[in-house]
C-alpha cells in the first residue's frame, strides 16, 4: 500500500501545472453550436430535463426579487444558484460525454458521472461564490462616483457608467476566463479546480478571437432564454452545454492527466 500509495504521488508531481492548449479558428464556436446541437437532439430527455431544472432556477430567482424587491433577497439565492449551476452543466457535459463513448445517455449514469466530480465542482463553486461578491461588493463601492446632482445629465453620469462597466468587465472576464473550460475538464480527467481554473484562462488567452465570438453566442442565447420568459432556456442552455463539452474537447489537451471515473 505504501509503495503503491508513492507511486501515485510521483505520477502526480510528473504531471504538468497547466494542460497544453491547441490554438482554434474565430470560426470554431459555430462548429460546436452545431455539434452541441447534434447532442441535443440525440439526447432530448436528459437534456431538457437539466434545461428545465435551469429554466425552473432563473424563475425562482426572478420571481422572488421582483416580489420582495430585496438585495437581501438576491444574496441569499445567489448561492444555492452558484451551486447548483455547476451541478446542472455537468450534466450536459456527462450526456455529450456518453453519446461521444457510443452509450446511450441516461439520468442515471449523468448522475453517477457527476458524482464523481461533486467535491471538485464545489470548491470551484465556492470559489466562484467569492468573486461573485466580490464583484457585488465593487458594484456597491461604484456608486461613489455618482454624481451629487439634483438632476445629473448624461454627460455628468458618463463617468459613472464607464468606471461601472470597467469594474463589471474585469470581474466578468475573470469568471468567464477560469470556468470557460474548468468543469468540462474537472468531469473529464482526474485533476484540481486549481489546474482546472488555470488551464482554462491560459486557453482563452491564446484564442481571443474565438473566445469573443464563444462570448457572443452564449449572450445570444441567453438573451433568447429571457426573451422567451425562461422557456427558451430549455433549449439554448442544453445546447450552450453540450457545445461548451466539444470546445474543451477541440481546445485542451488533458491526455497527460487520468481518464475520470
């Protein structure tokens, strides 16, 4: 047990820091749309099944803010969204995962997939819960730079709504940049959060052009998602997930690390 038990530990340390990364078209996000999209349709059950769980989640949210009309209230969901966002993207990559294996998707083997991953994908959150304070918390240290006007005109609120914005993108390109490809691979391969999280931002620097259309098309279909009153996520979200599986896939090399599970 003990040589055993070393052998493990020195295959660990061999192993590098940061997954290697290939560099990706601008044009590549709308191949895994497409693929996503494949996915989706060979597997609709599952699939809507974790759409609905985060078409349920946003109404549950929405509906509760606007009724208490509360930052208290927010707070308090914030969490169990963080949480269980995670839970619920894992599952379509566990689904793209079976279909690419031959096997045929069930709830069962995405949940017993997952469960594999849980304890990582809960740091992560975890992580993920601080900055998203963090950034709620430089929302609120913004309003300094209000102006104290009766009245203010646009050009004397420009200040305001450019440190604003400037705040809001770092923060939100620091999520996007470390979760981009994390969770695919934490599913994937028997890793950390931390490698997970850093393999992930190296990918999206080198292949800012991709990243930025990626970027574009998940807003897209969010904006679908609101604009259908949720209902449109039961759908587009799915399709977001199983895509976001083969953009790891088509983007990170994590040969060198374990197969999961």
């Amino acid at each position: 047990m003990r040589g055993e038990r070393m052998s493990i530990e020195a295959s660990r340390q061999d192993l590098p820091f940061v997954a290697p990364c290939r560099h990706i078209p601008a044009s590549a996000p709308f191949t895994w749309i497409a693929r996503g999209w494949r996915d989706f349709l060979a597997a609709p059950l599952p699939s809507m099944t974790y759409g609905f769980a985060i078409a349920l989640l946003g109404v549950i949210i929405t509906y509760l803010a606007w009724r208490f009309g509360s930052n208290w209230v927010v707070l308090l969901l914030l969490p169990s969204f963080v949480f269980v966002a995670p839970v619920l993207a894992m599952g379509f990559y566990a689904i793209s995962a079976e279909l690419a294996r031959g096997e045929k998707p069930t709830l069962r083997r995405c949940f017993m997939e997952e469960r594999c991953r849980l304890g990582d994908a809960m740091v992560y959150s975890l992580v993920l819960l601080v900055v998203f304070l963090l950034w709620m918390r430089a929302g609120t240290g913004v309003h300094v730079f209000y102006p104290d006007l009766g009245n203010p005109s646009f050009s004397d609120l420009l200040g305001y709504f450019t440190i604003g914005s400037a705040v809001g993108s770092v923060f939100a390109l620091i999520s996007f940049a470390a979760s981009a490809f994390s969770l695919p691979m934490l599913l994937d391969r028997r890793t950390d959060g931390v490698t997970a999280a850093v393999t992930s931002a190296h990918a999206v620097l080198k292949n800012k052009p991709a990243m930025l259309v990626w970027i574009g098309l998940i807003l897209l279909a969010v904006i679908i998602g609101f604009a259908t009153a949720f209902i449109g996520l039961v759908v587009t979200m799915p399709v977001i997930g199983h895509a976001t599986w083969h953009a790891y896939k088509d983007t990170i090399d994590s040969s060198a690390w374990p197969a999961n599970c």
